[in-house]
C-alpha cells in the first residue's frame, strides 16, 4: 500500500513538473535564415508548419514560427547573441565560432544540408586558386568567418603552407549571394568572382561564368552548409521546441526528397525568387545537390583548421561538443 501511494505520488509530481515545463515554454520562436536552396528544409516547414506541428504533438500548443532572412550569417550570430532570435540556420564555421566565444554555451540542434559551394569567376584569367592577383576581389557571405570564407584559409595553406592561411582573406568582400550574382552581371562591378551557394552558383554558371574551386574539393568531400542552432540556455528552457525542430527537419528532408518540385514551389512562394521552377529543378540534378543531411559533415576538419590558426581556442575532441547531447545519435563528424 505505501508503494503503490508513493508511486501514485511520484506519477502525479512528473505529470505537475511537466505541466509547469510546457506553461513556461516559449511559443513565439524566431529562426533565422539565409537566401537560397541551401535552406530549402527550412522553406517545408515553414510552408507546412512543421516545427508547430511536432511541438503541439508533444504537448506545446499555440507555436508561432517567425522566419528571418539575414544575407550572412555573421548578422544572424550576432542576432541570437543578442537574444533578438532564438534559433539560426547558417555555416559550421558560424557554428564553432559561437560555440567557442560562448564557452560552449551555442551547440547545434541538427544539421539540413550539406550541398557543394562553388567558386565561380566571369574572368576568363582566373582559371584557378592560383590564378588570383592582390587587384582580384571575391564575394564572401561574411569575411573572416563564412563557410566561403574559412573554405578560402583552408585552400590557401594548402596551396601556400601554413603560414600563408590569409592569403586571400584581403580579396574578400562581403556581399550576400543575390547582390554577388548581381554583381557578376555587371561588367563595370569589381567584384568578378563569387564563393557562392546553391542555386546562385549554378545561375551564375548559366550566365557565362566557369568553376573556379569547389567546397568538396577543398574539403575533400561533404561538408555541411546549413545548420540549425541555438543557445543552451534557450535548449533548455525548451525541450520540446527544439526536438521539434529536429523533427520538423527530419520530416521536411523526407517531403524533398519525395516530391523536390513541390519544395522548390514552396521556396519559390517563400523568397520571391523568380528563377524558373523547371530551371531549379534541373539544378537539383547537379552532383550531390540532394545532400540534405541531417548528420554534420566534415565539421570537425573545419575545427581542426580554425584551432590550428588561433581562430578558436578551444579544440573540440568530437562534433558532439559543439551539438547538443540530443543531437548525438546522428551519426556526424
């Protein structure tokens, strides 16, 4: 008898202590975003209502997902620092940054992409890395800190050796993809060269550009472009949210990869971008454009290369530092 009110207790305290965990959950979420197809799981679920979907199946009711464009991810860290939003969508290197400058207190939810990005130049002169003169600009996100960016450090120490790591870091311009594609078309512009992102790179390509570098060569395969990720503190505080989140993912990378048209409809509704719907989905037949991945890619070579030139200055031991522990059964590196 004294067992079964002590059970009968203890089942009536966690139905309380949840209780109380869902009243005080946040329902007005603020995730950021970048433009492009790079996010197109992000442009699902905002269309399907995927994250509010999942929080009301477990329990949280009333959601409301507001989506931000930002054109880098340094404006997106520098939000969620802030405590302006509550979840961002960018670059691993943005990732690491974070986690490091935070002591920790920034980790990953999951990744959603893991396309190539593509260097691609209108100068017929630059047909390589080692092609670029001090007069040569290239269009980056975010200096210093963009997946394009640190993808640039790496292949100059690889070209150059280790103490040339800068070596095309006064090349860079910061500029978001669109303006970067805009700016190729213009013969008069400066900037003739751009570190680019799905589906601006290929349109460039399109436009009379040629490859110069690719992320996976660089790399030397897959590496995750877009991640979701968030403060501790704000994991915390909402538990259901953020395995929403992970949910909404998982679920929004299924709908692409059964129906990408109906996907690329949405992102077309979503960013006003007037690329023909046949000319993206054509895109989406370039080589390894269907990686939407939840498991990171690649991100602890992206560590390695930051920590070796003082960029962070705490080496993760594994990926599963930099995401949450409930992110570490997706199998990542």
């Amino acid at each position: 008898m004294k067992t079964a009110t002590m059970t009968a207790l203890a089942t009536a305290m966690l139905a309380s202590m949840s209780t109380a965990a869902f009243a005080q959950a946040k329902t007005d979420i603020s995730i950021t975003r970048q433009p492009g197809i790079l996010y197109l799981a992000s442009h699902v679920m905002e269309t399907e209502n995927l994250i509010e979907k999942h929080a009301a199946e477990a329990g949280v009711e009333g959601v409301t997902v507001e989506w931000r464009m930002f054109s880098g991810g340094g404006a997106q860290t520098d939000a969620l620092l802030a405590g302006q939003v509550d979840v961002v969508n960018t670059g691993t290197g943005n990732l690491l940054l974070l986690w490091d400058r935070t002591n920790g207190n920034v980790k990953g939810i999951t990744a959603s992409s893991a396309q190539p990005a593509l260097l691609v130049s209108v100068d017929p002169d630059i047909t390589s890395l080692e092609d670029f003169g001090t007069d040569d600009r290239i269009a980056v996100p975010t200096v210093g800190v963009s997946t394009q960016a640190i993808l640039l450090q790496m292949a100059a120490a690889e070209m150059l050796g280790e103490d040339q790591v800068s070596h095309f870091d006064p090349l860079t311009v910061q500029m978001g993809h669109p303006d970067a594609l805009a700016a190729l078309s213009n013969a008069q512009h400066e900037v003739r060269n751009h570190f680019s992102s799905p589906p601006f790179q290929y349109l460039a390509l399109e436009n009379g550009a040629h490859q110069v570098a690719s992320s996976r060569d660089i790399i030397g395969g897959p590496l995750t472009q877009a991640t979701f990720f968030t403060t501790v503190d704000f994991a915390e505080d909402n538990p259901v949210i953020v395995k929403a989140i992970r949910d909404a993912t998982a679920e929004a990378i299924d709908f692409i990869n059964e129906d990408v048209e109906a996907a690329l409809q949405m992102y077309k509704d979503i960013s006003g971008d007037q690329t023909d719907l046949a000319e993206l989905v054509a895109i989406m037949d370039q080589p390894h454009m269907m990686d939407f991945l939840m498991q990171p890619q690649g991100t602890m070579r992206f560590a390695e290369h930051l920590h070796k030139i003082g960029t962070l200055n705490n080496m993760p031991e594994a990926w599963t530092d930099y995401y949450l522990p409930e992110s570490a059964d997706l199998d990542g590196n």
